[in-house]
C-alpha cells in the first residue's frame, strides 16, 4: 500500500450565500467521522495544488471548477491518545465560484449546500470557524496552524502569532 502524502488540498465551493459542504459519514476508520468539510483530498504523485484540486472537487462531487481562488494554507495536526497516532497534514485551502457540471453522489458522504449564516451550528472541527471568519473577512492569503489532541483543539497560530482560544 504506497503511502498518503501530507499534502492535501481542501475547497468550498460558494453558491450565493452557501458553501457545499460533505457530511463525513460514510467511511470507515475516518478522522474526520460525522464531521462537516468541505470538499478535497491527498495529493497524487507528481500532482500540483491546481491539479490535485481539480481532481478531487471532480471526483468527490461530479462537477469542473471554472474559478477558484488560493486562500491559505492550513497545518492540521492530530494526536490520538489511544494507540499513540499522531499526524500533520498541510492542507491548501481553496475556494470556488464557478463550475460546471451537476452534482454526483460521493462515496465519502453527503453533499448538502448549507447557508453560511449557518455553518457554525454544524457539527465542524473548532479550528474551521477560524478560517471561515478568515475566508468571510476576505482575508487575501493565511497561514493558519491547527494541532489537536483527539477532537480538542489545543493551539491555533495565525500567520505566526498565536491565537486565543
């Protein structure tokens, strides 16, 4: 079996007021079970962001993204307790206002469009609703550190300083 990379890419896609969100809850052994994300994966060999992007967003929900947009790049790092896992994954996120296409069915979920007025009620990991506060103020380009233990979220650093949880 060859190995993950630690590079991923991560993207939303708007539709007026709403993000397409995937509700994590059909795969097995899944770090991000029952969760709320957006849309992406792993890169493949050789791949680009761009490329990985475009691969993912096609393969997850059926449709081609026409505009998108480099917003941040995301250190997500989980420590498990049980079984002494950790992992970092450098995730860059993205996102979309164009595509075209129609939706799919995704092996790794659902695909629901949510109002961003009412993201924060999903269930989402703690460190997301400081990017979607990021991504709501137009933030041009971040760099936003994440490190978990378990679920909780331990330590948030934006573009090098340290944030208040």
């Amino acid at each position: 079996m060859k190995e993950k990379s630690q590079l991923t890419t991560l993207c939303y896609i708007e539709n007026q007021e709403q993000y397409l969100m995937l509700h994590r809850v059909s795969k097995k052994n899944d770090v991000n079970k029952d969760k709320w994300i957006g849309v992406g994966g792993h890169f493949e060999a050789n791949e680009s962001p761009e490329e990985c992007l475009l691969r993912e967003v096609h393969e997850e929900t059926g449709l081609t993204l026409t505009s998108y947009r480099f917003r941040g790049l995301v250190t997500f790092h989980l420590e498990k307790t049980d079984g002494d896992f950790s992992e970092t994954e450098y995730m860059c996120l993205y996102t979309a206002d164009a595509y075209e296409g129609e939706i799919t069915e995704c092996e790794e979920g659902v695909l629901e469009w949510v109002d961003k007025k009412d993201l924060f009620r999903l269930n989402l990991w703690e460190g997301d609703k400081i990017f979607f506060r990021l991504l709501e103020e137009d933030r041009v380009f971040f760099s936003l550190k994440l490190s978990y233990v378990e679920d909780e979220l331990k330590e948030a650093v934006l573009d090098g300083r340290t944030l208040d949880l």
